[in-house]
C-alpha cells in the first residue's frame, strides 16, 4: 500500500512570504506639491525555483511606478513567494501547476502588501488588477514555442 500512496499527486502550499519590498520617494517632498495627475506604470512577473526535491519557490514580482512629467514621484518593488510541494505528477501538469495556480495562491497577497506600503507612503493606494495568469501562461507557452519573448497581457 506504501508504494500506491507514493503515487498519489500531491500540491500542498508550504508557505506564502513577502520576500521583497522595496519603496522609494526619490524627489520629496517637491514633487508632493505638484498639481499634475501622475502617470502610473505597472510590471508583473512570474518566476519558478527547485527548492529541494518536489519543493518549489514560486514567486510574482510587482514593480509600480509613477511619475509627473519625468520625475518618480514613488517607485515600489515587491516579491511575494510561496513554498510548494508538487509531486507525482506529469513535469506538463507541474508547469502549468507553477505558471498558473501558483501565482493565484500568491498574488492576492502581493496586491495586498503594494496597496498597503503605499498607503503607508502617504499616497493613495494603488490596486492591482486581477490577473489571468492562465492566459499569462498560454501566452507565454506559445510565444516560447515561437521563439519570441515573453510579454505579459495588458
């Protein structure tokens, strides 16, 4: 019975972490006092790491940015990850397991913490948008299988 319970698929989180966050305020308190509405510039990114044998860090990085006119008026970069154990599954499934699902566990939590920090900064917070990372993930898989790099959807 020991050998049918080897292989039995297994996904179970280990832990959800900030691993990283970062904010700057590079021109206060002048640039407070602009009237300008900023711009806002959002990048997001997904990366998968072995950790040990069926143990994976997966993590989603946020970069918000804005600016008047072509001053920063903050700049925050945040990593939120999280320990998975995928095991006895097909090494297919265990990619769209860490490209997909994954990033779903983790990203609210990554929303949460950039809303905050800049909230905290004195600033109104900005908000995520929901994120498909299935789309994400097909996206990716065909822009690889046509040698192009990948971009994510807007």
């Amino acid at each position: 019975m020991s050998d049918q319970q080897q292989e039995q698929p297994v996904f179970q989180i280990q832990r959800v972490y900030l691993k990283d966050l970062s904010l700057e305020q590079p021109n206060s308190p002048a640039i407070l006092l602009e009237q300008e509405q900023p711009s806002v510039d959002i990048q997001l990114g997904v990366d998968a790491q072995p950790v040990a044998d069926g143990i994976f860090e997966v993590s989603v990085t946020a970069t918000v940015q804005t600016k008047v006119k072509d001053k920063t008026v903050f700049l925050v970069e945040a990593k939120q990850a999280g320990i998975f154990e995928i095991r006895n599954l097909p090494e297919e499934q265990v990619a769209q397991i860490m490209g997909i699902a994954c990033p779903q566990i983790v990203y609210p939590y990554l929303r949460g913490n950039v809303a905050d920090v800049i909230q905290r900064a004195g600033f109104p917070p900005v908000h995520l948008a929901e994120i498909n990372f299935q789309a994400m993930y097909e996206q990716q898989q065909a822009q690889a299988a046509g040698g192009q790099p990948a971009t994510l959807p807007q």
